[in-house]
C-alpha cells in the first residue's frame, strides 16, 4: 500500500512541474520569462556604457498658462486622412509638404495629407522585431529638421536608437547608414516604451519601459544605475553615441537619467505653450494615469513600482513620488495613450485641453491643462485602438490608429 502511495505522489509531482514549466513557457511566449534568474543582469551587458557628460543646455523653464479659451471642449470626430497599416509615429518636417509617418513593421513612409498618397522611404524590416509590443516604436526629428530618429526593438529584442541624415524632408541612407546613438538590453518582451521626443531645450527625450514581465520583478524601474524604466535626457552626437547634460539631475548612477519610476510611458509631450511635460504610463492590472511634470524640477520620481496610480503597489511610497493628475481604473480602458495640450486654431473651443486615449477603451478624453486634476470628459468614443497622437508644426492634432492617419474634427 505503501509503495502503492508512493508511486501516485511521485505521479502527481511529474505532472506538477509538467504544467509548471508549461504554464512558464506560455508565460514566457507572451511576456517573457517572469523569473529574474539573472536575465536583467544579462540585458545590462547589451546596453550601451554611461555617456560622457558635456555642458548644458539649461533645463526648459515652465511659463504662465493662460488656460482654456473654453469651459467645455466640444465634442470630436475623426477624418481619416491616410491609410496606412499599424503606424506607430509622425513627424512633420519643417514647411509644406509631405509627414514621416513609421509602422510597427518597421517601415517609415512619406505621407502626402492633402491626397492621402504614401511613399515608402526607408524599409527597416530586416532589423527589427516585432509582435506584443515590440517594433518600430517611437520618431523623432532633430529642431532644425537635419536627421530623423528613431526607436525600434532589434532581432534579438533590444531597444536601438539610431537616426539617419534628412533633406527635402526625407531621411538619406537605408539601414546599412543608421547611426547608432544608445542600445538598452530589454530582459523581456514587452514594455519596451519606445517614444521619442525633442524638448524645448533641444534635448533628446528618451522614454524607457522597466523591461517588462510584470510587477518589474527586478526593481529595475528605481534604480538609477539602470536605464530601464527612466525618462532620460541626452544631447545625440549626429557621429554615434549620446552626451548627458550635466544639467541633469544627480541621481548617483547613470548621467543619462532626468526621472525614475516609470513602468511603460507610452507617449508624453511638451506643452508647447507653457513647456511643461505630460506623461501617459501604462498600468499594471488596475490603473491607468498621466501626470504633468515640471522638465526644470530636480529628480522626479513618478512612483512605480511603489505605485501604481495613487495606489500603494510594493514596499513603502515614500514622501517624494509625483502623483498623477489623471488616473482611471481598467472599468474604463487598460492601455493610456499620451497625446498633446491642443495649439491649434481649427478647433478654438479646444485649445488648452489636454487631450489622450487609452488602446482598449476606443476613447479620446480631455482636461484642462491649467486644471489637469478636473474631471476629464469624454470627446470621442467607439474609435477603436488608438495607438498614438502626433502634432503638426501649426499645432493641430493627429491620431494614429490600426487603419492610419486621422484628423480630429469638431462634430
């Protein structure tokens, strides 16, 4: 009976760790294995060494906002002004003319917004991996329009960010010409960040993910000798290579890093107005949030993974985390999408509301970027995935969806 006992335990134990390491390989398709067992380690060798510091430029100084020309924003409709399949980034390259618009894929076109005609102008197929939330993820152009940027995850899946010479509004070379400015190893597959943006400083502003899994099992997000899950602030060398400012926070570990505590930032932007920088991070199970930061406050904390929201999440808050001036729980959606203060002048009723979306949720809400604690109210619905907002030289808003290029309309 005995021997009998022992066979159906030894039994059930094959078949637990069966479904365990099947359950981790499931696991592992979607997000990567959960288990450290020294992979962020490993993802740190593949990053780039700290930049050498150079001298300024001075941190962006927030001015007056005079706020809302309107109580209420109007209600909003979208114009499908392009189609172009999973675009991820636009930019508008100084002048008329044509937009750079990138796919996940790995492509960038030159869309004509006028017609709605798209040119393949650089095919990065080749180099970049995809699927989840890996690809072609974020652009950039450089103030006075001279090289495009961009962030893309590689085919071993780590973050590069490269750019290429631009004239006539188009980037010059192919992939054999990128110049390569930071790698990021990326221990996991997802929470890749990816966006990319100049400040009013002229700086690059680099927005990185915490590498992903879940929970950020490593703490990587707090550490400041990591770049994983930071906004970082660098000066590219057009050669290869970043500088870090010595204007920088001292965070007494990587020169690179302006903020830490971000899970996954998916779009943030600079009020172009008042200069001040909004931040949409991605949650974990619960909440959704944005918070607007001041680019000249000295190390910013944006909380995760103490928080998440205004929710306590791992160990103690502290006293000096940036708590969000939005936040929704996943009722509402499950995957925020930064978008930008509205400057335009076709939309007057619209101008100094902060408008963002969430991926699941098919929304696009607003709050007053003089109040951005007020209740946000909802200007769109049943949009589908919105995956990204871009902004034109003149201020109007754009928002990329599977399908393409959308312009916002009053309805």
């Amino acid at each position: 009976m005995r021997r009998w006992l022992v066979r159906i335990l030894a039994g059930l134990l094959v078949v637990a760790v069966a479904v365990g390491l099947a359950f981790r390989e499931q696991v592992g398709h979607v997000y990567g294995y959960v288990f450290p067992g020294g992979i962020v380690d490993e993802a740190t060798d593949r990053t780039s060494g700290p930049a050498p510091t150079t001298e300024g430029p001075p941190l962006p100084r927030v001015e007056d906002d005079a706020g809302p020309t309107s109580d209420e924003p109007p209600a909003l409709s979208l114009r499908l002004l392009a189609e172009v399949e999973l675009p991820s980034a636009l930019v508008d390259p100084p002048g008329p003319g044509p937009v750079l618009v990138s796919t996940l894929e790995g492509l960038v076109h030159e869309v004509d917004l006028d017609d709605g005609t798209a040119d393949v102008v650089l095919d990065l197929r080749d180099r970049v991996s995809t699927g989840g939330e890996r690809g072609l993820l974020g652009m950039a152009l450089a103030p006075d329009g001279d090289r495009l940027y961009l962030d893309f995850t590689d085919t071993g899946g780590d973050t590069r960010i490269v750019s290429l010479p631009v004239e006539d509004g188009r980037p010059v070379g192919g992939p054999d010409d990128l110049v390569v400015h930071l790698e990021i190893g990326q221990p996991y597959r997802n929470h890749n960040g990816g966006h990319l943006a100049f400040g009013p400083d002229g700086a690059l502003w680099i927005g990185v993910g915490d590498g992903g899994s879940a929970n950020d099992p490593a703490g990587v997000s707090r550490d400041p000798a990591l770049l994983l899950g930071k906004m970082l602030r660098v000066v590219p060398d057009p050669a290869g290579g970043v500088l870090a400012p010595d204007t920088n926070p001292a965070w007494d570990g990587r020169p690179e890093v302006w903020a830490i505590g971000l899970r996954n930032p998916w779009r943030y932007s600079f009020d172009r107005e008042t200069n001040r920088l909004w931040i949409a991070d991605v949650g974990q199970n619960a909440v959704e949030e944005v918070s607007v930061v001041d680019p000249s406050a000295d190390r910013v904390d944006l909380g995760w993974d103490r928080l998440e929201g205004t929710r306590p999440f791992e160990g103690e808050p502290g006293p000096d985390l940036t708590d969000p001036v939005v936040e929704y729980t996943h009722d509402d959606g499950c995957s925020v999408t930064g978008g930008y203060v509205y400057r335009g002048e076709a939309i007057p009723a619209l101008y100094g509301w902060y408008l963002f979306g969430d991926y699941c949720g098919g929304w696009i809400r607003a709050v007053p970027a003089d109040r951005p604690d007020a209740e946000p109210r909802e200007l769109a619905a049943d949009l589908g995935p919105v995956i990204s907002f871009a902004e034109l030289g003149d201020g109007e808003v754009l928002v990329l969806t599977p399908e393409g290029i959308s312009a916002i309309e009053e309805r």
